[in-house]
C-alpha cells in the first residue's frame, strides 16, 4: 500500500467522513420514544418469518428498548 494513489484515496474518504454533519445526540430529556411503544413485537415477528419463507432470505432481528 505505498502506492500515492491508495493514501489520497484512504485521505479522502477519512475527510469526507469527518465532513459529514453528526446526527444529535439523544440526550435524558428527549420527550420523543425511539421505538414505537404500540407495536405488536410478535405480529411483526410472524410477520416477518412469513415473508422470509416465501422469499428464501434470512431474517435480522434488531430489537431495542425505550429506557
């Protein structure tokens, strides 16, 4: 890797990376829920299965809280 070309690349996108406006922080007095606290976990879930099976894909469980 002591090509020219491999190091502006890695600079350019280590630049353009740290150029990007941040999201905002969640902060303890954020009034708003993250996740919907009305949501039927096991519909979504059966939901899910069923259409992976139709399709032959696996499913990616990503699952959180409102703490």
């Amino acid at each position: 890797m002591n090509h020219p070309k491999y190091w502006f690349l890695v600079l350019f996108l280590l630049l353009f990376g740290c150029s990007q406006k941040q999201p905002p922080t969640l902060t303890a007095t954020t009034s708003s829920p993250v996740y919907d606290e009305k949501a039927d976990a096991h519909r979504d879930v059966a939901v899910a299965i069923a259409n992976a099976e139709g399709s032959q894909r696996n499913i990616v469980l990503i699952f959180g809280a409102n703490w």
